[in-house]
C-alpha cells in the first residue's frame, strides 16, 4: 500500500518556483519517478504535480507535493513555508 503525505502549496503560479521545489527536493529526499525506481517496484520517496483547486469563489493553481515519510514532508513545509 502506498501511503503519502501531501503538502498543498496554494498560489504557486511561477512554473519557475516549482521547479525550483522540485529540484531542492531531488538534492534532498533523492530521485522520483525514475525509470530504475519503477522497474524494480520501489515506491517513489516524493512525488509533485501541479493542479487547479476550488478555493471556495473560483479555482486556482496549486502545486502539492506528497511525500512517503511524514518527516519529510515537515521539513518540506518548514522549508518553503
């Protein structure tokens, strides 16, 4: 079973700082989605995407990220809070 932690990062309209995200995240938590990951069943230490949300009036752009260790997710959101 695949067990995530998701942080949202709401209001994350630069592309730029996503990936920004994304690589502190590689540096520090390891590769995900790789193709060597997948082959050999490993589950993905994180994961990002960025997606549209109901905010209650309209929708917005968010990114969240999930994480498979809780530790890791609070030092993801200590970081880019």
């Amino acid at each position: 079973m695949k067990i995530y932690t998701k942080v949202i990062v709401p209001r994350l309209y630069n592309y730029k700082e996503h990936t920004t995200m994304r690589s502190w995240c590689k540096e520090n938590f390891g590769a995900s989605n790789s193709k060597k990951a997948k082959d050999l069943g490993y589950l993905n230490p994180w994961y990002a995407k960025r997606e549209w949300y109901h905010n209650g009036s309209a929708f917005a752009r968010a990114s969240h990220f999930s994480f498979r260790n809780p530790a890791y997710a609070t030092l993801f959101a200590l970081r880019w809070s």
